[in-house]
C-alpha cells in the first residue's frame, strides 16, 4: 500500500450533489507549508466535462426564469452562509495555497464583498448560457467569485473548473450553493487540467469560457477556447 492509497480524491460537484470518478490519473495535492500529501484531485476528461455541461445545460431554463432581483438576493443569502464558514474557507485556501492565514482570511474577507454587492450592482456579464469558468491557484475563493457572481446574477449557469493544486474551495462553495437553495445544476465543478478545459471547450452548450488567474495560463487557455472557436475573456 502506497501513501496515496490512504488519501480521499476530491469529489466533483454536479447536478446539485458530489460526483466520484475513477479519472484516468490523479494529481497529488501537498501543502506548501509542510509538503505533506493532503488530498488528490481526479484529472477529468471529455466525458466527466459532457456530465457537467448536461447538468448545467439542463438547470439553465428554471435559472433564468427566476428574476434578476431573486438572482441577486440568492447570492447574498450565499455570502451569509459564507461568513459562517469563513474560517473553514480560510484554511482551505492556506493548506491548498501557502497563502499565510491572515491572507487566507483577507481573502474571504473580500469574496464576500463581491456576493454582496450582487444586489446593487449594475453588471450583468455572461448573459443567459452555460459558461465554463476556469480558476488559477492563485486566489481560489476570490477569483472564483469575481467570475462567477456576475454570471449567475445575469442568469447563467457554470460549469467551474478550479486548479488541481487548490480544488477543494470551489467543491465547497458549491455545496453552500445547495443549502442556500440554488437549482442543482447552477453551480458544478468539474476538476483537471487542460484535458477537462478542451471538454469543455468542445461542448456546444457552452457558449462562453471565463478565466480567472495568471495571465501566462490564460494565454494557453485561450488556445483551446479559439480552437473550439468559443468567446474567452479573461
């Protein structure tokens, strides 16, 4: 037996609940700090993306037939349930990312900013379509959110796609997303690498790819999205 062999994989989150794979390989997550073996993330492919991009295609009508104000005041209960767990945000996102734990709480700090402000803002970007959101390691929560929220204010549902290195604050953002009542299927993640970032691109439900991060790896992204001739905007 292997040290991996005793070490969970991170779940997906599709259609509302946590969704194991048996991936084709899997990347080892080690804590910056310590370099132990925390947790490992399932490098996804064509088919796991095509169960996502399902699942947020069929959660697009009921989404968008909820008007825009309800939209925006489902994502302020989110930031309510957020700060409840916001110490447990902050030590995912230091374990996963090194970040010391005053950084990892700023950063909570002001990706509930950013869900709050979902009821006075003006913008709507995205419009009403599945969007594939791709995420760096860089600011996992807050990144995220800066996409997302105008997003799914606008009516769109997500197909989300975080780093393998610091996967696990968009798996649990996802499962607040439930509890505070949103459609399954509005919010799903989708984990690996540029594998799982081409099945998103080749499906045609998704009419938009965001991406969140270092502009070197949006640069390879946008690659794959002007391949699959779909709209990138980082």
């Amino acid at each position: 037996m292997t040290e991996t062999d005793d070490i969970l994989a991170v779940p997906l989150w599709i259609n509302g609940h946590a969704f194991l794979t048996m991936a084709p390989a899997f990347f080892d997550v080690c804590a910056p700090r310590s370099g132990h073996l925390v947790r490992r993330t399932p490098l996804c492919g064509a088919s796991q993306a095509r169960v996502a991009v399902e699942a947020a295609a069929s959660a697009l009508p009921g989404w968008v037939a909820w008007p825009l104000a309800e939209r925006a005041a489902r994502l302020v209960v989110l930031a309510d349930a957020l700060a409840g767990y916001a110490a447990h945000f902050a030590d995912l996102i230091a374990e996963e990312t090194g970040q010391p734990a005053t950084s990892a709480a700023a950063e909570v700090a002001a990706a509930l900013q950013v869900l709050r402000g979902a009821a006075d803002s003006a913008e709507a970007s995205a419009g009403s379509v599945v969007v594939g959101l791709v995420c760096d390691d860089r600011t996992p929560l807050l990144g995220l959110l800066q996409r997302a929220v105008p997003a799914l204010r606008a009516g769109a549902t997500l197909v989300i796609k975080p780093s393998p290195q610091a996967p696990s604050v968009a798996v649990a953002l996802a499962e607040l997303t439930a509890q505070c009542g949103f459609p399954d299927g509005v919010c799903n993640v989708l984990h690996g690498d540029l594998a799982a970032i081409d099945g998103l691109c080749a499906s045609a439900e998704v009419k938009l790819l965001l991406f969140a991060g270092d502009p070197l790896l949006a640069a390879r992204v946008a690659v794959i999205a002007t391949r699959h001739g779909k709209p990138f905007v980082d």
